[in-house]
C-alpha cells in the first residue's frame, strides 16, 4: 500500500502531495515550509485513526454474525473509505493543527490519498470469546486463538479481539500484519486498534539543530513549570495544557522525550548490527552510550576518554539521535530528518547517504530534508547506480566504485520533491521525475553551482 499526505495553502505552502511511507527527499530553499510539512506529517501519524467512527465500519463491513465481525479493505469500498476519511480530515482540520503546533496556522485543505497494491486486499476480523464456539466463525477466522490465555480469565466475555491481515487475492495467501486487544469489548475500539497497523507509523522526528536539542533537553524537563496548571479556560472553553508542550511543537516535544527516556536495547543492538557498525566506524569514529541516568557520552575510536556530549562535536551531537532511534528499547519504523546533513564536513556526508541508504533497505522508511549539493549529488550517483545493476543484473559493479550491495536503493522507493517558490511568496512542491541514466535534475543546486561557476570566470577576466 503507498500513502501521501497533501496540504493547500497551508503555512507557506501553496500545495504538496508528498509519499510517506518509503523513501522521500525534500529539498528547497530556506522558509519555503519544509519544517512545517515534515512536523506535519509526524503529527498526523497517531491521529487518523482517531477519525474512525461507527459509520467508516458501515462501508468496511462484509459479513457478521453473532459475537463476530468480517471487514474488507478492497477495491470495491477502498475509495469510498478514503473519501470518509478526507472528510473527517476537513472538518477537523484546525483541531488538528493546533494540536501539533501548539497555534493557529492556515491551512485551506488537508488529505490523504492511498494505493492498494495490485490484487491484495486487508481482511479485518472482530471475534469474542464465545463466537470461537461457532465453527463457521472458526473457519472465517482461519487461526485457532481458542488457547489464547487471556480468555480464560475473563467469564463475562468482554475482551474482544482484532485480526488484520494482507491478502493477496490471485494467490490466496494471507499474512497476518497485527492483532489487538480491547479490554472493554468495544467494537469500535478493536476497530481502529488494527487499522493502526495501516495508518499510523512509529514514527520519530529528528528536529533541525540537534546540538543544542541534545544539550539542553534535560534542563527543559527539570525547568518546566506549565504541569503545575494542568487546564485552563480559553474562549469559554477548558483546554488541556498538556496538548501546548510546554511551548513546543508536539513532534519537538516528543523528540526531547525520546531523549529524556532513552533506554538501549541490546536485542536491537545486535538487530542492526552492521548498520550500527558502519555508522560508527565511517561516521563517528567512536560510539555513543548513555548511563541509567539519561546521560549520554561519546567513547572516540582507539581513545580510551570518554567524553560527555557536551564537550563533544558538534558533528557527533547532530547525528548521535541516528544511533540512538536503532538502538532503543522503542522502535521506530519511520525517521524524519530534518536537514539531515547538518554540521558534517563533506566527506561525512557521503557516508551519511550510505548509512541512510542501508538503514532505510532494513525495513526504516525515512523521510529526509538537506540543504547540500554534496548530499544530494552522492544520493542521485547511488540512484543511477541501483538502475544500472537492475538493467544489467550484474551486482559486481557496485565493487568498482569502492561501495556495498547494502549501498544501493530500491529505484522504485525513493521520491524527491522540490519546494519552489511562486511569484505570491508561498512555495509549491513539486515532484522530480527522475531519469535512469541520470537521476534527478535538482535545479536550486544547479543554478547555485553556476552562479558560482560564472563568477569565478568574470573574476578570472581581471587577471
């Protein structure tokens, strides 16, 4: 399934679509709203689901009896079941924006569009204890959860239990993505439960100017005073203070929590192994830990000092968050970066792009934004070059540019917008359709490239 998220006149941005669930690069000039989309994005990942009522069941519902419920994503509703949500978006589309930013922020349209992957659909099951009794329930379900044990200590039957699962119609086969549990025997409530799996990401934003982020996180939690008033009346109405984030935006706020409650995982650890191997060798040269306490310090390679971050580099504090988000106790399966490249010399930000590139072929989608040239020209090259190992199906190429499989892209995965700005002051975003032999044409770095370039020759007139 691919997903977008589009916005119309919302801050300075005149209009975007933009894919969120893969590979995707934004690149544009200063204040042209690419902060704004990617914290709007973040935002918005635990907060579709909530739109789900009683009446988005009505369009999924296949078949029901008796202590259980058969729902079908598929061709046949899945656009009606968008539309449904696009309308809840729109009605609450201010609420929404003033959640994750804190303010009132214009914004005329906010949607989302979805693709089904051809020939699969998403079967949703809503069974109870006592409907497992029924066999042409059973046979519906096609998995025995008859021993599951938390039916055993519920006599009065209200747990209830979801199932989603992926379809791929043609063949037949099924995979089981998730299931969830409702404790209060809702239906609703087991409802948008497993349509989390579809809708929402664990998803972390990384905010521009880590540095400082990293430095002071601690002191914001020790100096806030907004939890001793947990409401207050605003326009006649009683707000919970706890949604203003202590002035933050809501993905800045949970980016310092992630910080404040870091905890590492040794299993993860060990999952992303290579990926943490590369990432401290070619990047950091050294390794990041953090005590029980929170704090967090830098060990350099073949250097027995350890050195607490805020002695450290400002380099090792904008990327120290990458290895923090692989190796914590919470997993992500999304990363959004802003300006992704900030405080790396040039050299660095080549092995970013791999690093990137093989974090994102482990399964991470990741949404990124840069300002450099270097960046982008290293991430177009290994572009071009994952199109020519595909056309030619000859993988030993790869070797004769000093790089790894692992460094290579699925062509198909990554998306590359541009925010250009129009004559009114607002940006609008725009695609780059890319070429096989030479990538993307970013033009905000070409015409830079020859500003300076056509400089340098008039300069060169005068001697």
């Amino acid at each position: 399934m691919q997903f977008w998220i589009g916005v119309e006149n919302f801050a300075k941005i005149e209009s975007a679509r933009v894919r969120v669930d893969n590979y995707t690069l934004f690149v544009g000039p200063n204040n042209s709203g690419k902060t704004f989309l990617m914290q709007l994005v973040q935002g918005l990942s635990d907060k579709i689901v909530r739109l789900l009522e009683e009446d988005a069941m009505d369009i999924l519902l296949a078949d029901r009896i008796d202590g259980y419920s058969k729902y079908l994503l598929n061709a046949e509703n899945f656009r009606q079941f968008i539309a449904y949500i696009n309308e809840k978006l729109h009605t609450k589309k201010e609420q929404l924006i003033k959640e994750i930013f804190g303010k009132e922020i214009p914004i005329e349209k906010l949607y989302i569009d979805m693709e089904l992957d051809k020939d699969v659909f998403y079967q949703i099951d809503i069974t109870d204890r006592k409907s497992l009794e029924n066999d042409e329930v059973k046979k519906s379900v096609y998995m025995d959860i008859s021993d599951f044990s938390v039916w055993n200590s519920d006599k009065e039957n209200k747990w209830k239990i979801g199932m989603l699962s992926k379809w791929e119609g043609l063949s037949g086969k099924s995979r089981h993505l998730t299931i969830r549990i409702s404790m209060d025997g809702s239906e609703i409530f087991s409802f948008r439960r497993v349509f989390e799996r579809l809708f929402e990401e664990d998803s972390l934003y990384l905010p521009a100017s880590r540095t400082g982020l990293m430095l002071l996180y601690r002191d914001f939690f020790a100096n806030r005073k907004d939890d001793d008033i947990s409401f207050w009346i605003e326009n006649g109405e009683l707000v919970d203070n706890r949604e203003r984030y202590g002035g933050l935006t809501q993905p800045i706020y949970e980016f310092l929590r992630f910080l404040q409650t870091y905890v590492e995982d040794e299993e993860w650890r060990e999952e992303y192994g290579d990926e943490l191997s590369f990432f401290e060798d070619k990047i950091i040269e050294g390794h990041i830990s953090a005590t029980k306490q929170g704090k967090f310090s830098y060990h350099a390679k073949d250097d027995d000092n350890v050195v607490p971050m805020h002695l450290a580099s400002a380099m090792i504090n904008e990327v120290a968050p990458l290895e923090l988000a692989l190796s914590s106790e919470k997993q992500y399966g999304r990363l959004i970066i802003d300006e992704a490249e900030a405080s790396l010399h040039p050299q660095k930000q080549l092995e970013l792009v791999r690093f990137l590139n093989r974090i994102n072929n482990s399964g991470i989608n990741l949404i990124l934004s840069t300002h450099s040239d270097t960046f982008v020209s290293k991430l177009n090259n290994l572009y071009v070059l994952s199109e020519l190992v595909k056309d030619r199906g000859d993988i030993s190429i790869v070797g004769q540019f000093q790089l790894e499989e692992k460094d290579l892209i699925q062509p198909e995965k990554l998306s590359v917008y541009e925010f250009v700005f129009q004559d009114n002051g607002k940006s609008m975003v725009k695609e780059i359709v890319p070429d096989a032999r030479t990538g993307f044409q970013f033009d905000l770095f070409a015409k830079s490239a020859m500003d300076v370039y056509g400089e340098a020759v008039r300069l060169g007139e005068y001697n």
